[in-house]
C-alpha cells in the first residue's frame, strides 16, 4: 500500500483562498458588496460588513442539475446570522424518530459556529430550495452543538418555514467498503452534487470517503449531505485530508449520521447526552457530548512514556489507534475538555485548552484491566 504523507495544519473554515494544508474545512469567505441582505441586520451593521467585503449570496442551480431533483431539497446555504452576511456554510435537513414522534432537524459543521470572523452563530438564514431553481431565506436556531475538534457537528430547529424542508432519513444501514456515495451541498453559492464519494475506511466517529472534487473549490462544502445509494443520509461533510502525493487520493471526512441521534438525545436532556469513546477497539469511557479531547499519553507497564501527543485542534482518530496498535501500551492517559459558548461572544463556540478550563478532565485507561484506573480534575476557584 503506498503511504501518504500529510502535512498536520489546519485550515480554518473562514479561509477564502485555495487550501494547501493537511486538513481543509469548507467554510466559504465571501467577496465584493452586500447586495441582497434579508435577516435582522440593522443598516448600519449591514454597512459595516459592506466594508469589510462580505456579500450574502442568494445560491443557484448550475447547468446539468436537474430542477427536479428531490435531493435539492433536503440541504439548503447557510449565509446570514442576526448581525448580518457570514462565511457560507452547507447545511442538512434530517429527520428522525424521538419517542415515537418523528422530528425534524438541522444540521451544520460546528466548526461554522466557532469563535473568529464572520461565523455563523446561534441563529441564521439558510437557503431552502423550493423547486424551479428558486430558494427561500429561512430563520434557523442551533438548539445543541458539540465540539468543532471532534464531533465537529451542531443541530437545529427551523424558526419559520419548516413547510418548506424535506428532511433525509438517517441510514440503519452499515456503510462499508465497496460502498458508493453521493454527496449534496453548496460551494461558492453554487449547488453541489459530488458523486462517486465511496467508503474508504472509518474510525468510531467518522467515515472517510474518496473525495473527487477540486480543491480549490470545495469552500462551503462543510455541512453537506453524504448520501448512500438508497439515499439515505449516511454522514455530515466536515473537511478533507489532503494528499501530498496526488489530488486525486484526497480524503473526505464524513461524522457519523447516527451521532446526529445523539445530539437530538442531548438536546431533549438538557444537553445531556453521551457517546462512546473507543480506542484500541476498547470502550474506554462515555464521553459527554460536548467533549473534545486535547491530550494523550501512552504507557508501558513499567510507567513508562511511550508516546505521547497534543491536539490542537482535530483529534486525529486514526493516528491514536494507529499508535496503540504498533506499541502495544499498557495504559493511555487524556485529557478531556468541554466547548462551551464563548462568554465575551455568546453567538460563538468557544474550545479552552488552557489552565483556566475547568472543565477539564485527565484518565488513566489501562488496557488489560479494561477499566479507568486513576481520574483528576482541577480544584474549583
């Protein structure tokens, strides 16, 4: 198998020009003047980000897509917050069985909600298609976001024209290899259907996925709908590995449709909601749903390091279990945070990796035990 080498820098969502790093995220700056603003903005906000070059797009529909399409109308382009035009984002309708009642829900990257320029925030327009190639603005409110660097996926409730959305169906179905996927989102104001997205390989959280579509023109993709080829909504687009060796061995990272099940159980609970944490094919511990993991350390039976990482920013699933398996540890010890809305900017997801975090946790896992063997927490100020 020929090995690839990749760069570990982040592209952050709110980028405008081409990506060249490891990790890409499809947030898409905008350019030129406000043109068409239809949110809450005030005109002098509105005004300001005129200025600053931020233009809200209403998308369309390019040659060769069929109007027609039923899946067109399960995505819509999120692109305006209450304070005016943001970056564009891709975004998914889904719905799903709670209680016995079907719900309905959104669904964006989180990382299109985290703290920087221009982000989403916690209430926006998102463009719904409506049929012969028209959209329409619709209000939308994230009702329970986790973090950026690991789920990396918030949903939402429609505030008005819920009428308008037709929502996918999240797959039962095992997605695998030999599997084909298609793709639905938006990208640079312009619909996007990515086909030919197959199953590469996948970690607890996510599927990777071929990714067969130009680099310099996958922003705004973040948020799109990865379909199977009944489909159905197998996972939600959250950015691309990116191949040194050739453009065509890029890698797409899809979350997992059913960790959307799990955030629509966090938000019926107050936020509180789980999902597991598996490492070294182990379940380690139910990690909270806003929980990100920031460091790792692993260990011999002597006490000794064998290895030891620090994440700052996407924890990297594959490379942990890749280690655990080439050096066999004893234990494995990390350091679990929370995100949390920003204080100074309620609208914006917040991810605290310093000492000030109080929400931070460290385990000790051992592996032959199968148990957490040691737990710390800071002292409360």
């Amino acid at each position: 198998m020929r090995k690839q080498l990749i760069l570990f820098i982040l592209i952050f969502a709110f980028a405008a020009g081409p990506a060249r790093a490891q990790w890409q995220r499809s947030g898409q700056a905008l350019r030129g003047s406000v043109s068409r603003v239809t949110s809450l903005a005030s005109s002098v906000e509105r005004e300001a980000l005129q200025t600053a070059g931020i233009n809200a797009l209403t998308p369309t529909v390019p040659a060769g897509i069929s109007l027609g399409n039923p899946f067109l109308h399960g995505i819509f382009q999120a692109r305006e917050n209450t304070i005016g035009p943001t970056n564009l984002f891709s975004g998914t309708v889904f719905q799903t069985e709670y209680n016995g009642r079907k719900e309905v829900y959104i669904a964006v990257a989180a990382h299109a909600l985290e703290s920087g320029s221009y982000v989403l925030g916690k209430e926006f327009i998102g463009d719904v298609y409506v049929g012969d190639g028209q959209f329409k603005p619709v209000h939308m409110k994230i009702v329970q976001p986790s973090a950026p660097s690991m789920l990396d996926v918030a949903i939402g409730v429609p505030l008005e024209g819920s009428e308008y959305l037709r929502p996918f169906t999240i797959s039962k179905k095992k997605f695998s290899l030999g599997d084909g996927g298609i793709s639905y989102g938006f990208a640079g104001g312009k619909v996007v259907i990515i086909p030919h997205r197959d199953y590469a390989s996948q970690t607890p959280l996510c599927y990777r996925t071929a990714m067969p579509y130009p680099r310099d023109d996958r922003m705004g993709l973040c948020g799109s709908a990865l379909l199977n080829e009944e489909g159905e909504l197998v996972g939600i687009h959250t950015g691309s590995t990116l191949s040194e060796i050739e453009e065509e061995k890029d890698i797409g990272h899809t979350t997992n449709s059913k960790m959307l099940n799990v955030l629509v159980d966090a938000y019926h609970h107050n936020g509180e909601g789980f999902f597991p944490l598996v490492l070294g094919g182990q379940k380690v511990l139910d990690l909270h749903v806003t929980s990100y993991i920031s460091f790792i350390k692993l260990f011999d039976s002597n006490g000794k390091l064998l290895w030891q990482r620090d994440f700052k920013s996407k924890f990297a699933y594959d490379q942990v279990d890749h280690k655990i398996a080439v050096l066999s540890p004893q234990s494995i010890e990390f350091t679990v945070r929370r995100v949390q809305w920003d204080p100074a900017h309620p609208d914006k997801l917040l991810e605290i990796r310093g000492s000030r975090d109080l929400t931070r946790r460290t385990y000790r896992y051992d592996f032959k035990e199968q148990k957490i063997v040691w737990e710390s927490r800071p002292k409360d100020r």
